[in-house]
C-alpha cells in the first residue's frame, strides 16, 4: 500500500498505517473464505502413513477447475515480479549503456526471460533431485497415471501456467511493435499448449525433465545475448548455445519415445478413464507425440534459418569490397572515351568533335 509523501512525514504516519493494516486485516478476515481458492493450492488428499513413514502422512494434489482461479492469482504475482525487474534492475542499465530501440526492447525480452528460466530451471531440478527422478528414469512411466502430485510439483506447474498467461498483458504493458506481436504469441501458445498438455494429461513427469532440459538451453540463449549486447565481439555464448540447442532437441524426442511410445505402451492398463485420469490410450500417444515431434521440427527449422542468417551477415562483414577495374583500349579512342563518355563509353557528342568536322570540310 502507497502512501501519499506527507503522510510518510507526519507524526501520525504511524497510526494512519496501523489504520490501514487494521482495514487489510479486516477486508481479509471478511474474504477469506473466497480469498484462499486463489491462493492456497485446491485438491489435496491425505494419504495415511506406511510401514516406511510410520509416523507421517503425505499431502498430495490433484487438479480441478478450481486451479483456475490461482493461475489467475500468481498471474497478477507475475506481473507485480515483471514490473519490479523491469523497473529496478532493466531499466537502470538500459540508462547506463544508451541501448538504441531494437536492442532497447531485445535486451528487456532477454533480460526477464533469462531471469524466469534460471529460476524455473534451478527449481525444476531441485524437484528432480528431491523426488529421485533422475536416479530411476522409468519413474517418467511407470505407475502411470500419475494423478496425484507433491506440493511442489503442482505449485511449479501452477507457476508455469501463470507466468505464460501473464505474457499476454506484458504485450501491451512493454508496448510490444505490431510486427513483433506474432512472433510472442505463437511461442506463448506453444509453450501453454505443452505445459497444459502434460498437467492434464497426467504427464507431470515426463514435462517436468523436458521443461528443465529445455529451459537450460533457452537460459544459455539469453543470457549469451545480454553479453552480446553490452560486448558485439562476444561470440561463444552462441556457439554453445548451438550445440546444447541440437543436442536438447535430440533429448527431447528420445525420451518422449521412450516415455510415450515404449514405456506408456507397453503399461496393462491401456483404457480411457476420466474418473482416475488414464489417458494411455493409442490416439492420445500417438497424439502426444506428434505434437512434440511437429514443436521440436518447427524449432529446428527456426534455428537453421537463424544460423544462416547470422553465416551471410558474418560472411558480408568479412568479405572486402571489390573495386571495377575500368577497360582499355588502344589508341586515341581511349582518350576520347575519356573525355567524351564514362568508363570508356563514347557518348553522342564524340560524333561532332572537331577533327570530325575538319574532316567533312576536306
């Protein structure tokens, strides 16, 4: 809450703050009940403790419509943590390097982008580790279907879906160009089309390792553009970044294969069944992987023709600039071509020179 500046300086600012708390307080108390649907995570079950963990029970999630409204919530969270990175951390160095509008824009794009995967990566690898995804891979298909998620794992999905749904007003509150705006919309809807994807699907798994392996790469991306920018010389950020981005393309389509099209598929129970959130059947597999194979050719074909648009302008900044050499000829017409006509060329005035005339008088 904002308080007016001679508020801030009167004797009594701390009562009129303490006024307000008293108001927040009041204004929660009386919409908490609603309130807690956006802000508290819906759906848990209480699991009785095991023989292993005989003295705790587990808390786990599942997924409503209800989900809805805390999407909507850290939606609004997303574009407060924008606003202040923007604000306090882009904006004070945008001032110190006097970036022109292009790069002025490009390096905000980055700089919030390289910010939001570094996190998301770092915390989708903390989950990884804690929940032993990556000592046992056949945790990606196996027990499926994984309906029932940890706090973190529903709360880091939650997260995603937010962070992408508040890209759309972050389009009119940067002030993004025209022939910008299809470009950001498309890879929005691609990445609120997979993260959605694998939360409905029950897929949570095999999304969390493909968003970590991919969000790594798009950081190393960034973060190499943002050093470009305050030094052009740099170039190795890219040059890695090319070769972790094939090598990331590659991960991707071997393990959805062998989550999707060998472990799913070999699994007993393969019907259709909304009530448990089975959904092992041939058409969705077949539909899940095509998806990710047509998303990852389509990336592919972009960081082809970007790498070749940065080969010729490499290649023209290089290459010297080649000097015409004028022709010769022989004789007199080599100096009358001077005289008379560019490069060599005799132009109309040559025929009314005065040795042509001499000649006609004789």
């Amino acid at each position: 809450i904002a308080l007016p500046s001679c508020a801030l300086l009167s004797p009594l600012s701390g009562l009129t703050f303490m006024w307000l708390l008293a108001h927040v307080l009041v204004f929660y108390l009386i919409t908490a009940k609603a309130s807690i649907i956006f802000v508290t995570l819906q759906y848990n079950v209480t699991l009785p403790a095991t023989e292993e963990q005989a003295t705790e029970s587990a808390s786990l999630y599942y997924y409503g419509i209800k989900d809805l409204a805390t999407v909507f919530f850290y939606m609004l969270v997303a574009i407060i943590i924008h606003a202040i990175i923007q604000e306090y951390v882009l904006d004070k160095i945008n001032r110190r390097m006097h970036f022109s509008k292009t790069k002025h824009s490009k390096f905000n794009e980055s700089g919030q982008l390289s910010a939001f995967y570094f996190f998301a990566c770092v915390w989708g690898t903390f989950i990884l580790v804690s929940e032993n995804y990556i000592s046992d891979p056949t945790i990606l298909w196996r027990a499926y279907p994984h309906n029932l998620m940890t706090f973190q794992m529903k709360f880091f999905y939650i997260s995603q879906l937010a962070y992408w749904f508040h890209a759309f007003p972050e389009l009119y509150f940067q002030k993004t160009k025209k022939e910008d705006i299809p470009r950001q919309l498309v890879y929005i809807g691609l990445y609120l089309f997979h993260i959605a994807g694998a939360y409905l699907l029950n897929l949570n798994h095999l999304g969390l390792v493909l968003l970590v392996l991919h969000y790594f790469v798009e950081f190393l991306f960034h973060i190499s553009r943002l050093f470009y920018f305050s030094d052009e010389k740099y170039q190795k950020g890219f040059s890695l970044w090319a070769v972790l981005f094939v090598l990331g393309r590659l991960l991707t389509l071997i393990l959805s294969v062998l989550t999707v099209g060998f472990g799913l598929a070999r699994a007993e129970n393969q019907k259709l069944d909304f009530s448990t959130g089975n959904f092992n059947v041939l058409a969705v597999r077949i539909a899940v992987l095509a998806s990710i194979c047509i998303t990852q050719a389509f990336m592919m074909w972009k960081f082809i023709n970007f790498q070749l648009r940065r080969w010729r302008e490499h290649s023209t900044f290089q290459a010297p600039p080649v000097r015409k050499k004028p022709t010769v000829t022989k004789g007199r017409s080599s100096r009358k071509g001077t005289e008379n006509g560019v490069n060599g060329t005799v132009t109309s005035n040559g025929a009314d020179s005065p040795r042509n005339r001499k000649e006609k008088s004789s």
